[in-house]
C-alpha cells in the first residue's frame, strides 16, 4: 500500500519523471532554506541584493580607511606616515574600492533589491545569472584585495593607470596585474548584471505598466544599466591589451615599441566618463523617489526627468576627452569636447530644477531620507557648478590633474552618488528589514557626514585653486597648503565617525526593533509598488501580479480626488496593500553553479600572473560548472507546482503584457 | 509613526548658508592668498592673465550667480514648505505632475547659460593657442641670431630638462618627423630642473618626455601641458616681469610624482644674454685640488649617466636609467635649485647648501624616493657608496661648476 501511496507524489506530469533519471554529472538542485548554504546559492533578487549591499558596506570601510591614511598623510606637509610608494597604492586602492567595490555594487543592491519589486516582477528575467553577477563580482573583489598579500601591494598607477606608467617597465609589481585581471572579472560581473536588469526592465513589468508609467528610479536604474552594458566593453578591451602587454609583452602600450602613448588614455575615458554617470544616476533615481515621498507631491515634470536622464546617458559618451584637454589635442578636438561637456549640464540642471519644484508647493517633512535627498541636491550643484568652471578648456588647464578636481568629483561621487544611495538606505531600510533604522542617530549621522564631508572636499577647491597638485604623497612647507589640509584631515574623521554611527544606527535598530511598532507595508504613506507588499518584502514579493492603471499606481490605489480637485483617502495602506500570505508559488531554484563559475576566475587570474597551471585549474572550474548550470534542470521537481496561473510572469505571456497599455483593464485586488 | 523630526529653520539656514560660504571662500580665499607660489589665481604674465580674465573668472561669476540663486530657491522651499508631522496635517498639497512651459522654460534657460559659458570658451581659446612669431636677438658663440623663443622641455622620472637651441633651431614640425625624445639634436644649452627665460618675450614650450606621460605647468605664467612620450606639444608661456615663479609636476607620473618640481627664472634681456654667454660655455677645469679630485671621482663615477660638458660630453653615449638621461651638471652651480627642482642649492645667506648636498650624495633615496633595483633600468639617481671623503671632493668640485646666480634668485628660491 505504501507504494499506491507514493505514486502521486512521484509522478506529477510526464515532465517531472524525466528529472527521476538525472543527467550525468549533475548534483540535485539545492532546496531553499533559511541556513548560510542557502544564502550561497540564492536566486533570490532580494537576497542577492543584500549580499550586495552588506559586500558594498564592507569595502566601504576598506576604502574608508584608504581614504583616513591619505588624509592622515597629507594632513602636514612633509608627512611620514606612508612611503611615497605605500601613498601611490593606497590612493590607487582607494579610488578603485570606493568606484567598483562600493558605490557601483551599492547600486546593484538597489537594483537588484527594488528593479523587480517596482515594476511588480517576482525576480529577475535570469536568476541564475543574477547570481552569477554577484558572486563574480565578490571573487574580483577579493581577488584584487588579496593582491596586498599575495604581491605585497595594491597597484600603484591611479586608478586610471595610465599607459606607459603602467607598463611592467615604469610598474614592475604585481599590483598592476591584479588591477588589470581584477577590473576585468568586476566588469564581467556588471556585465551580466545589467544584460538581466535591461531584460527585466524591458520584459517583466506588471501588465499596464508602459515604460513612461515605471518608477523614476527603476528609469534611471535601465539607463544606467545601458551605460553599463556599452561602457564596461571598451575598458574591458582594455585592460585585456593591458594584460597582455603585462603578462605576455604585447606591446599594445610600449611606446618605446611605437605604441601610442595616448590610446589607453582614450579607451580609459571612454569608459570612464560614462562611469560618473553610472554611478550618479542611481542616486538621481533614488533622490526622484524620496523628494516627492516627503514633500506629498508626484515627482514634478516626470517625462523631464525621463529624457533629462535619457540625455544625459547619450551625451555622456560625447565627453570622455574633457580629461585630457591638456594632453596635446588640437584646438577643434579641445573645442568639441569643451562644448559638449557644457551642454550635458543643461539636462542636469533641469534635473535639479524639477526637484526643488516637486518640493514647490509640497508638505515637506524631513525624515532623515529626506534631509540627505535634499543635501544630494544641494551638494551635487556644487559638484555640477565646479564641472562647469573647468569645463571651460583655456581654464581647464589651469585647473586640471589639481585638487580642485578633486574637491568636483568628490562633490559628484560623494555628494550627488553617496549622499543620495544613504537617502536610499534610510528610505528602504523597513522595507528590506521590516523595522526602521533609528532616525534620532541618523539624525547625527547625516549632520556629522555633511558637515564632515564640506569641511573634507571644500577646502580643496581651495587648495586646487592654490595650485595644489593632485596625486601628490607630499607637499612642502611654505606653500600654504598647510591650513585648509589640516582642515580636511579633520573633516575626514569626521565623515568616519559619521560611518561609526551609522553602523552603530544598524545594529541599534535591529536590537531596538522588537520594541518598537512594526513599520507596516507603507511608512512612509510612498508612491511606488514595493510599498504594496508587506515589510520585509515576502519571498515571492506578489501575492498577485498587480495591474498597473497610472503611474504611481500605488499611491492612486490609496487615494483619489474629489470633484473639487482635493485629495481623499480612498484605502488605508493596511487595507489596500497585499498580505504576502500567497502559497504555492512557483519561484525559480537555488543553484550553487553560479557561485561555482564564479570561484574558478580569480583562479585564472592568480595563473596569469604566477603560474599557467593554476589557469588551467580555474578555466576547468569555470568551463565544468558552466557545462554543469547548463544540464541543471530548470525547476526543482519537489517545489510547489500546484498553482499554474499567477506565477506565469516567467514565460512567454510577459512580451504581450508589456505593451498593453491599455487602461481599461479592471485592476485585480 | 516614530518618525518625523523636522529640521528648524537655523538648522536649514545654517546648512545651506554653509554651502553660499563654502562657494564664496573658494573665490576669496583662492583670489587672496599671498604666500601660496602655485597660486592659480595670481596671474604673472600677458598669457596667464589672459587665461585667467577671459577663461577663468567669468565662468566663476556665471557658476556663483547660479550657485547662489539655486541655494535661495532652496532654502526658500525649505522654509515655506516644512511640516512637523502628516499625522496632525493630512491635508494633501494639490497634485502639480508637472508644467511644461516652464520646464522647457528653465531648459532654455540652462541652454542660454551654457551657451553663454561656450562663447566665452570659444572667445579664450584662440588667444590660448594663438602664437606670436617674435624673434629676439641673440648672441651665441660670438656671432648674432634671430632667436625665435624656444625651449624644448622634457620630462623625466623625476626631473625635467630644458634645451635651448639657438645656432641650429628647431621647430615643433621638425621635432614631430623626428618623433624620438631620446634623441633629441644636440642643444646650444641644456639645463634641468630651471628654466631660463628673457621677460617680454613669448616663450614657444615644445613639451615631451622620455619616459612616462608628465606634465608642464607654471601657474602664474600659463596652464599646463602634458610631456607625452614621443609626443611634441606646443605650449607657450610668457613672463612681465623678472622673478622665479615655480611649477610642479601635475600628471601622476609614478614613485617621486611629488617630489617632481621646476621652476622658470625670468630675466631681463640683458641679464638673459649674459645667462646665455655663460652657460653655453663648456665647464673648465678646476684649479682647487679638492675640486680637481671632485672631477676624478665625477669621471670615474657619475659619468655613466651625468654628462659635464667639456669633461665627458664627447665620450657619453646614454645614462643608465629608463630615460636614457640624467640632469647636464655642466652647470650645476648656477641653478638655485637640484634633485628635480626640490632642495635649495644654496642657503638664504648665499652659501652652498652643503648638508642637503652632502646628504643627497650620501643615499639619494633618503631624500628623494627612487626607484633602484640591481638588474633593472634605474629611475632616479641610485646610492653610489661614496666615502666622506669623496663626498667633500665632489661637493666642491659641483660648487665650482657654473657661475652663482643672482643674490635675488636665491632669496626667492626660499620658500617658506
């Protein structure tokens, strides 16, 4: 009898007894789990998001501390406390960690966190791959980290690394080689990334969300992603020939062989001015969410917003030899890119206009999102007004390769990128967490950043303006650097002891959170659909996909007009929002084979510069478990697969949805 | 809801009055600051002031105008529009999606603004690249020519050199069709870590590098120029008055990228011609025993990358290092400064600066990080293990190589 009994369990479809028999070589599919394992071979977006984050968080404290023994160095004239060779690493470091092992994979996390909960998804189009991206994109982390252990030092030719400095004959050691192979498997990682986020964005909005509907900070997250996918291509072929010429002598940057000694700056710059935009425009999105939230208005001029981001992506590719107006360009290219880096302010500048008039008018309550949303604006104009003072060639070289830029673009990264990404973190905590994060200590923590940050990066406009070289691991006395240097040193400390409260700020509000009244599904009474499910975010995110009748749908659904015009609660955000208690729903499986391809990279990187033979056993770790993801089976046999028709948002039904724009449509509940 | 502290009005005054100060003392304090010698807002020359006055403080006031009146509309909305709580107010404001006259109004705006910022670059560019064809007499040799102003300058881990050609003279096409740093035409005059120049004259730079990519730059004379390997960029700088203005390596240009300084010495014309009549001359032989001893141990040690002419310049070939070069002592003496423009020759009372000499010839990479590995190309000046004594020798045998320069050179090469 006990067989009867099992039969049915056994035998679903004709489909499920074809996984009886598995393909050879292929493990079972891993089960999900709330166990570490489990976290190892996630799929999901929302986890994958937080290990991003937590990831991001950590190199932040890295490139934090980089950035303390800078200060600390230059904080007198003359200082002992690195070598000029320990300097050229740290800085190096310090402008690579804080690029691509905080600010760009912090904005991963958001959007691998918020994409597929803002356009009302249950993941991503390619889980699997979402994966991957994160777990290449820690094993380039660590590997380029382990370069201080492994060859006794970080690289040490900026993270711009300019050819020929960064030939083996100017760079005989081994940081250069980890910062050409680590950079390479980081930008794989962001590759694969943003390859799934356009797809997702593309093909899995809910039914009724047209593109010109999506959420303003999910828009800026696609054009972003499309900057990702045609930028990282060019520095990859970069540092591909810089690899090359490294470990194999190629002489693609030898000048002495008759290479051109510019190339590399070009192909640098390529990349790396859509790189600011990369990384400023996950931060606009998230300022675009967080100003209206709190100033009780929709977002003012949203289509502005759209195309003003649209723009900015385009004409950020028309720039990139604004960095080099003194390399010895002629005066029509010099002319060109002049113009064309003035004219990217216009679209900027509007931005920034339609923020200050979502707050026209508004009912603006200044929670601490929104105070650092509101200092994002504030301090990214004074990074853009700086950009325009040197965007102005003639100037520009009285100004370039000086503090002064560097005070701009810490202005920009820091004040427009990372302000604005902690706006989101206070913004989305109780979302992600289910509590708030303590407003009374972030309170002091985004006080003490902004004042530690203007007291950091304003006085070197100063010191720029002074004639303050950057890159420089010492300055001499009597130059009159030596005030406003002190000053940023302290100003420095001060931003880390920000950091020290708002890690004291994450953990305080997890031990306080049991105390203290849920935050319920929408807190903050906000516009988009992640506010819809409960806090924290169930695993299938929708119970049901929602249909979407207008932009910020969610908000519509809490609220309508009157005859006179006057907003009138409709539903409660309790009443209206889902109950995350669906079950049954399909959602794709864990597989530990991303994280598998992942382990055999930095195997082939630590071959290329010391042994072939370690490559070899890295490209059969990767190639083996790329060949193994391929023969996993799709779904997991013994998952739920008793409810067919709300989890269909994977399969072929989601191109027609995406187009229908029709607002006919009667919402489902 | 636990949340919902406002921000007072002080604080939101205070925040923003932060930012209006911050942006004023950018301009305050650049435009103020007296003892800063990089000052980029202390023009000293037609060209830089020109930069400055077309190129630079328009933009400033245009970015202060703007600055300012984004940071009132702020502060502005701030004020007027704060709440303490939604839960005592639930009034809803009224719904503004959006106004498109205005918005294209304010995108018209920033364009007008943007265009007004790219007249003026288009109106300060071509006096940045303009050149003047002027020519100036100059005896050499003996005989008089018509010096077009030129100094080739070349960058080097970590020091820069400059050549002056005046019987045979080059120019920048030339240079470009030779294409080889390495190689230059033999100079009438090559110094390192100063360059001389006659006030009133427009100075053609013809910048290049022998190694990695560096950058030229005297902020009161001009901007700067990247040294691109093998490259030959024109640049000019031009001085009103005599008097040594300083310049410092802006292009990160690896190990001693800071320690990578020069300076330009504007003198008059006369005292220009006297330079030239000078330092064109070969070193001659020292008569001081001690010095003479000094030319032993130069030829025995520091020929194989130093070249003093009269001494060794017919048999040196190439210096030991990555660039193939290493500063001409010829005439040492007469800089105010060594070691790639950062240690003062001599003391404010006009006497050889013989401890920082001695000591830089006792272990160079004490003083200066350089890069020296047996086996590999040298990039700096590696420790010799000269004996005290030898150190004494060549000490003197250096002083005596080149006349002093001026007492107001020396006095200004003292920074403090």
């Amino acid at each position: 009898m006990a067989i009867v009994e099992k039969q049915p369990l056994e035998l679903g479809t004709a489909d499920t007894v074809s996984y009886a028999e598995k393909p050879l070589g292929v493990f079972t599919r891993p089960q999900g789990g709330r166990g570490w394992r489990d976290w190892l071979s996630t799929v999901d977006h929302k986890r994958i998001g937080i290990l991003y984050g937590v990831s991001a968080m950590f190199f932040f404290l890295v490139g934090g501390v980089q950035a303390l023994l800078i200060r600390l160095q230059l904080a007198v004239p003359d200082g002992s406390v690195l070598s000029a060779d320990v300097y050229n690493q740290v800085y190096t470091m310090h402008g690579v960690t804080m690029v691509f092992l905080f600010i760009m994979p912090l904005a991963a996390a958001f959007a691998n966190y918020f994409i597929p909960l803002q356009i009302g998804a249950r993941d991503v189009a390619f889980p699997r791959l979402n994966a991957l991206s994160f777990w290449v994109w820690l094993s380039g982390a660590i590997f380029l980290n382990t370069s201080w252990i492994v060859a006794g030092g970080g690289a040490d030719c900026g993270w711009f690394c300019y050819a020929p400095n960064s030939g083996v004959a100017f760079s005989p050691s081994h940081g250069v080689d980890f910062y050409a192979i680590g950079l390479q498997i980081l930008g794989l990682a962001s590759l694969v990334s943003a390859v799934n986020l356009i797809v997702t964005c593309l093909n899995m909005r809910a039914p009724g969300m047209t593109l010109m509907r999506m959420p303003i900070f999910t828009w800026m997250l696609l054009i972003t992603q499309f900057l990702l996918l045609f930028a990282l291509p060019v520095i990859t072929v970069a540092l591909f020939l810089l690899m090359f010429d490294r470990v194999f002598d190629a002489q693609f940057f030898n000048v002495d062989a008759g290479a051109d000694p510019l190339l590399w700056q070009h192909l640098f710059w390529i990349f790396g001015h859509p790189e600011v935009y990369i990384i400023v425009l996950p931060a606009f999105g998230v300022v675009s969410e967080v100003i209206p939230t709190f100033s009780r208005k929709p977002l003012f001029g949203y289509e502005f917003m759209v195309f003003s981001g649209i723009a900015i992506g385009f004409m950020g590719w028309g720039v990139w030899a604004h960095h080099m107006f003194v390399s010895g360009m002629g005066p029509i290219s010099v002319a060109a890119f002049s113009l064309s880096t003035m004219f990217i302010a216009v679209p900027t500048g509007v931005k920034v206009l339609n923020w200050l008039a979502t707050m026209w008018g508004g009912k603006i309550r200044f929670t601490v999102a929104m105070k650092f949303a509101v200092a994002t604006v504030a301090m990214f104009t004074i990074g853009g007004l700086s950009g325009v003072t040197h965007s102005v060639a003639p100037a520009n070289t009285q100004q370039t390769d000086t503090y002064y830029i560097v005070a701009h673009f810490h202005y920009v990264i820091f004040g427009g990128g990372v302000l604005g990404l902690f706006a989101g973190l206070y913004f989305w905590w109780p979302k992600i967490w289910g509590h708030f994060l303590s407003e009374r200590v972030g309170n002091w923590h985004f006080w003490l950043t902004l004042v530690g940050f203007n007291l950091t990066f304003g006085p070197m406009h100063i010191l720029g303006l002074q004639g303050m070289s950057r890159r420089i691991d010492s300055y001499a006395r009597g130059y009159g650097f030596e005030f406003w240097n002190l000053t940023a040193t302290i100003g420095s400390f001060l931003i880390a002891a920000a950091t020290a409260l708002f890690l004291w700020n994450v953990f305080k509000s997890r031990r306080d959170a049991p105390y203290l009244p849920p935050p319920g599904p929408d807190p903050w009474d906000a516009r988009s659909l992640e506010w819809s499910v409960p806090s924290p975010v169930p695993v299938h995110n929708f119970d049901t996909v929602p249909q979407i009748r207008s932009r910020d749908d969610w908000w519509h659904t809490k609220y309508g007009e009157d005859s006179t015009g006057k907003v009138v609660q409709v539903a409660t955000a309790q009443e209206a929002a889902q109950t995350g208690e669906a079950t049954g729903v399909h959602l794709p499986s864990p597989s530990f084979w991303p994280l598998s391809v992942a382990l055999g990279l930095p195997l082939i990187g630590y071959g290329l510069i010391f042994n072939l033979w370690f490559a070899l056993i890295g490209a059969l770790v990767t190639i083996g478990s790329l060949y193994s993801w391929a023969l996993e089976p799709v779904d997991d046999p013994d998952a739920a697969h008793d409810d067919h028709d709300d989890h269909d948002d994977h399969d072929d039904g989601s191109n027609d949805r995406a187009v229908d724009n029709s607002d006919s449509n009667e919402a489902t509940p | 809801m636990t949340t919902g502290r406002i921000v007072k009005p002080v604080a939101a005054l205070r925040r923003s009055g932060g930012l209006l100060l911050t942006a004023m003392g950018v301009l305050i304090a650049a435009g103020c600051a007296s003892d800063a010698e990089l000052d980029t807002f202390a023009p000293q020359g037609p060209i830089s002031e020109e930069l400055h006055n077309r190129g630079v403080l328009p933009v400033f006031w245009i970015a202060a105008v703007v600055l300012v009146g984004i940071s009132i509309a702020m502060i502005y909305l701030i004020w007027r529009n704060r709440v303490k709580n939604y839960d005592t107010d639930d009034e809803w404001p009224s719904q503004t999606h959006g106004h498109v006259p205005l918005e294209v109004g304010w995108t018209v705006g920033f364009f007008l603004t943007m265009a007004a910022v790219a007249a003026l670059m288009l109106w300060s560019l071509p006096t940045v690249n303009a050149t003047e064809d002027n020519t100036m007499a100059v005896e050499i040799d003996g005989r008089s020519v018509d010096w077009e102003p030129t100094v080739v300058v070349v960058g080097n881990q970590w020091w820069w050199e400059f050549r002056y050609y005046f019987s045979d003279q080059v120019d920048l096409a030339e240079l470009r069709a030779h294409g080889d740093a390495k190689t230059l035409p033999p100079a009438d005059i090559v110094t390192s870590g100063q360059m001389i120049i006659p006030t009133g004259e427009e100075i053609e730079l013809i910048v290049t590098s022998r190694d990695v990519i560096h950058s030229f730059w005297i902020p009161a004379l001009n901007g700067k120029r990247d040294a691109v390997p093998n490259r030959f960029s024109p640049w000019k700088i031009q001085a009103s008055s005599p008097g040594l203005y300083f310049g410092q390596c802006t292009e990160f240009c690896g190990l001693s990228h800071s320690r990578m300084r020069m300076q330009t010495v504007a003198l008059d014309p006369a005292d220009f011609q006297a330079w030239v009549n000078n330092t064109s001359l070969d070193a001659v032989e020292p008569v001081d025993p001690e010095a003479l001893a000094g030319q032993e141990v130069f030829a025995g040690i520091c020929t194989s990358c130093h070249v003093v002419e009269g001494l060794n310049d017919d048999v040196f070939e190439r210096a030991d290092q990555a660039s193939g070069a290493a500063p001409n002592l010829t005439h040492f003496a007469n800089r105010s400064t060594f070691a790639g423009g950062i240690f003062n020759s001599y003391n404010a009372d006009g006497s050889l600066n013989r401890t920082v000499l001695e000591a830089w010839l006792r272990n160079p990479s004490e003083l200066k990080a350089n890069y020296i590995v047996p086996g590999e190309q040298y990039r700096g000046m590696p420790n010799l293990d000269l004996n005290e004594a030898q150190i004494d020798q060549l000490v003197a045998y250096l002083a005596g190589l080149g006349a002093k320069p001026a007492g107001w050179i020396i006095e200004a090469t003292q920074v403090d």
